[in-house]
C-alpha cells in the first residue's frame, strides 16, 4: 500500500515561499491558466501568488489549516513552481527544503 501524499494535510510550502513565476502563466495571457485575480505583479516579467509576498505569507488560493488539512483551490490551474516543488524530486531523492519546512527527516535509502 503506497504512502498517503502528506501534501494533503501540510501545505507548509504555500505558506512560506513567494511563489513567483513568468507572467505568461496567468489567464491574462493567451494560453494562461492562474487566475489573474488570485496573482499579483512582482516585476515586468514576473508575477507571484496574491498573499505569497506578505509576511508571513500565505497563498489566497489555500484552503484549511495549514499542518491539519489543506487544499489547493486551483489545484488545476496551479503555477509551475507548485507543480514541481513535491515532497521527492522527480529523480526520487527527497526535496530537502519540502523536509526542512515540516521538520522531517528524510529516509534513508
Ligand atoms: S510539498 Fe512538502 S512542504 Fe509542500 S505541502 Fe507537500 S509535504 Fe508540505
Ligand atoms: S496555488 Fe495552490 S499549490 Fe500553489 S501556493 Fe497557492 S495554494 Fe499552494
């Protein structure tokens, strides 16, 4: 039996980094798909999800507590960035900063 994805009640990653990226993701462009409302601009190029830039930031698109149970309510229309930050690389070593944040140690292999 695989593992429960600890991703559903974490979400110490929407809450602690600015989560940036190019602005051609955003609905306002042709082809984008993160909902303009929910991005601000952090420069020309750049934009990032509204409440990541605040201290302490928090994603407005996160439901729930974080660390009990959380959702994402873009989840298909979520950022690059949050796409590919998980709990393992795709190379199946852990993402040292995803253990970091929850204050885990990863397995040993
Ligand atoms: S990727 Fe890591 S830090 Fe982010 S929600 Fe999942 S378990 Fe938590
Ligand atoms: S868009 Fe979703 S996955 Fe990305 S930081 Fe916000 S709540 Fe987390």
């Amino acid at each position: 039996m695989s593992e429960p994805n600890p991703c559903m009640s974490c979400g110490a990653c929407c809450a602690y980094f600015r989560v940036s990226f190019y602005w051609g993701e955003s609905s306002e462009a042709p082809g984008g798909f993160v909902p303009k409302e929910l991005t601000e601009q952090v420069h020309q190029h750049l934009l990032c999800m509204k409440g990541t830039n605040n201290y302490p930031p928090r994603c407005v698109a996160l439901r729930g507590e974080v660390g009990t149970e959380v959702s994402c309510s873009i989840y298909e229309n979520r950022p690059t960035p949050c796409r590919e930050f998980n709990e393992y690389e795709l190379d199946g070593t852990p993402n040292m900063r995803c253990f970091k944040l929850r204050g885990v140690v990863p397995p040993s292999r």
